[in-house]
C-alpha cells in the first residue's frame, strides 16, 4: 500500500517524476496490483500532458507500457511526436 500512497502524494504535490516512480515500483513490487498503478500512471500522463511536459509524458508512456502493454498509449505517442 506504501507506493500507492506515495504515487498519489507525490502526484497531488505536483512531483511527478517521484509519481511515476512510486506507481511503478507498486507494480514491481505486487503485480496483482498492475491495474492500479497503470490507472495511476493515465492520471499522470494526463496531468502531463495538460501541463505540456513532454520528459515526464515519455517517462509514463513508458512506463505505461511496461506495467501494462495492452494499456492504448497512442494519444500520448502522438504528443510526443
């Protein structure tokens, strides 16, 4: 439950890259709980990509990837591009 909690702190304190961080490890660390970092990881690209930072997007894009590969990334990619 700890990188849950952190993933969401870190996000609502506006670092993300501490997020993306925490939501990964969850899913390392349990992967029963994939689903739930992934939903983490799409509320951070989302914020991501309003807020136009593009090295945080590649870094859940990709993490997005790794945690979930069905998981649509194609609205990010094209961001990106």
């Amino acid at each position: 439950m700890r990188w849950a909690k952190l993933g969401a702190a870190a996000l609502h304190a506006g670092q993300l890259r501490q997020s993306v961080d925490a939501y990964e490890r969850m899913a390392g660390d349990d992967p029963t709980r994939r689903a739930e970092a992934a939903e983490g990881l799409e509320s951070l690209a989302q914020l991501a990509e309003r807020q136009g930072n593009a090295d945080v997007l590649q870094e859940v894009v990709t993490g997005l990837q790794a945690v979930d590969p069905e998981r649509g990334t194609g609205q990010y990619a094209l961001t990106l591009v």
